[in-house]
C-alpha cells in the first residue's frame, strides 16, 4: 500500500510584506527614553550592590583574620616568618 500525502492548504489570504518595523520605531520616542533611562539607573543600582558586597566581604575576611587564635596562625604560617 502506497502512502498518501497529506495536502498542504494553500494560503491564498496572505498578507502583503510591511516594512520590518523594530520595536524602536513602534515605541514612541519618550518612552523608549524611558526605557533607556530605566536600564541604566538599573545597571548603576547592581554596580553599587556588586561592590557593597565586595566591600563586605573584604571586611569579613580582615576580621576573621584579625580574630584568629596564635594556633591558627602559627598552623597557616608555619616557620615562613623571619627570624630578627
């Protein structure tokens, strides 16, 4: 038995080609500002939390180095000191 095709309906309503508008040009001119505006004052906030979490962290690390025990650092330190 042979298989049979299925027939692919023919668009004969199709639409003429418009020009390829972006979502730029859809948008008005003052919200895409807007939207400009938005990106940017979003970008500055994570820069600022990017480096108040560097900040932190930082910090964490001097105390915990600040706050270790003469064992502890005679273990990460060993005979690497010089001796005067």
């Amino acid at each position: 038995m042979a298989k049979k095709q299925k027939q692919q309906p023919s668009n004969t309503n199709t639409l003429p080609k418009q020009e390829a508008l972006t979502l730029a040009d859809q948008l008005g001119g003052d919200i895409l500002a807007k939207l400009k505006a938005a990106k940017q004052e979003l970008t500055a906030k994570e820069q600022v939390a990017e480096e108040e979490r560097q900040a932190k962290l930082a910090f964490e690390r001097k105390q915990r180095e600040k706050n270790k025990s003469f064992e502890e650092l005679l273990d990460e330190y060993g005979d690497k000191g010089s001796k005067y």
